[in-house]
C-alpha cells in the first residue's frame, strides 16, 4: 500500500480569500524538497480584506499568476494591487465554461440541475475538462514553467477557487519539480477542507445546502477529486507516454530550464 504523502499545513487564516496555502515541503526529486515561501496556491484575491493584503504583500512576491477567464473577473472583480507584484492573466479553460452554464447552476430549477448534472454527468464533465486543459493548453502550461524559471519567485498562482484550473497548474509544476504523483494528489485533495471551498450562491439566496440533493448534484463541481486528478495523469500517459515526454515535448522544457525551475524553487 503505497503511504499518503506528508501535506505541509502551515497557512494563515484569510478572511476573503479561500484556499491558501504554502506548497513548502512537499518531497521533490532527488530527496530535496519544495522551498517554504516561493510557490503559494489560492482562489482569487478580488475580496482580500485589507489584512489580508498587508499578508500577501509581506510575502515578497514576484509574479502573481491569474488563471481566471474575463467572464471571472467581471463577475468576481479584478485582484487586489499589491504594491510591486507583476500581475500575469493566463486564462485556462474553465471546467464550468460558458455563462449559460453558470446561470443554470444559480437559477435553475430542479428538473434541469438533473438533466444536466445528475446520474454522473457532472462528474464527467469536470474529469473530461481536466484531460482537456492537458492536451490544449501546453502552450500556456509552458509559459507558466519558463516565466516560474526566469526568476519570477516568490510566485502565487490562482483561478476562482484555486482547486480546477490553479490546481491543474500546481500540478504542473510539482510535476516538473520531480514531486510524485501521489504526493501532487495529496496536495490537490487538501482543496476540499471545509474552510478551503469555493461556495456559489443559488438565485435563491441559498448555496444549495438547503436541499440535500441540489447540494448533491452540485457537488461535482465544487470538489477536488481523485478522479478529475487521474484523468488529467492518464491524458499526459496516453498522448506522451509519460511525465518525462509531456515536458520535454508537450511543454518545451529544456533540461537547463528544468534545472533553473528547481534551484528556484527547491531546497535540501
């Protein structure tokens, strides 16, 4: 049985911003580890309370990383200015895309949620969606990895609720930092802690905790699951043939950019 990875925890506690934390510690190639304070993972930082801000600018950071669509950002609102920070917007498909989408989880009616999510479909949507942003998206992927690699540390990368496609990027880069697979999922999971989850609001005023089964169908949508995760694994199996392959070849990754992208961001 192979043993659950350590998951580092340290991480404060942000009023308006969900899914923090530092990805410091996690056990990478070579017996060395991830550096605490140079990767960090979150949801979006439009709400960030002003304490919030002078703990995210306390951080030294260089590049914050913005995985949202202009759809996102016009319903959320723009990240806050933290003072020096490059701001970098890389859309990455949204695995929810597509605005009527998004007004039938809000506002529609009970038939419709189930026609549409129910018996599996939204779990499969949401696994279909990871595959898709593996096989479509390298050329952002590899923007990502390069500009991680050209100095652009301490760096924070996120989407709307820092678990799909922020989640899928973290993924990403622990991948090419050599971090194994399991230990990448044991991070990935973390997503799901009760105080860590992305809430939508029905058109109702409620989060559809009212009703077990709209909060049943939605739930898809709104977890980290292992399944979503080992889709996106076996698309990079199937079309590379591996980890190895997808950066090299997928991705453009040098041997002497990989290099740099570890002394970056790995430790003894």
């Amino acid at each position: 049985m192979t043993q659950t990875p350590h998951v580092p925890s340290t991480e404060p506690e942000l009023a308006g911003v969900r899914n923090f934390r530092d990805l410091g510690g996690l056990p990478a190639a070579g017996g060395r580890s991830v550096r605490p304070g140079v990767l960090f993972r979150s949801g979006h930082l439009a709400h960030a309370t002003e304490a919030d801000t002078a703990f995210l600018a306390s951080l030294g950071l260089h590049t914050v990383f913005d995985f949202r669509n202009a759809a996102d950002i016009a319903l959320e609102g723009p990240d806050v200015t933290l003072p020096g920070v490059r701001n970098l917007n890389i859309p990455l498909s949204d695995p929810a895309d597509g605005s009527e989408f998004w007004r039938m989880v809000r506002d529609g009616d009970l038939d419709i949620l189930r026609s549409v999510l129910g018996e599996g479909r939204a779990a499969g949507r949401m696994a279909a969606s990871y595959r898709t942003m593996i096989t479509t998206r390298t050329a952002e992927h590899s923007r990502v990895l390069h500009t991680l690699a050209d100095e652009s540390v301490p760096a924070l990368m996120h989407c709307a609720a820092g678990k799909d496609r922020a989640g899928l990027s973290i993924a990403v880069t622990l991948l090419a930092l050599g971090v194994e697979r399991e230990a990448v999922e044991a991070d990935y999971l973390e997503s799901n802690a009760p105080h860590r989850r992305y809430r939508v609001r029905r058109g109702d005023g409620t989060d559809g905790s009212a009703s077990p089964e709209v909060l049943e169908l939605l739930s898809p949508l709104f977890e980290a699951r292992s399944m979503y995760l080992a889709a996106a694994f076996a698309a990079i199996d199937e079309r590379w043939g591996g980890t190895e392959r997808y950066l090299s070849e997928g991705l453009g990754l040098a041997h002497h950019t990989r290099d740099r992208l570890r002394e970056r961001l790995l430790g003894d």
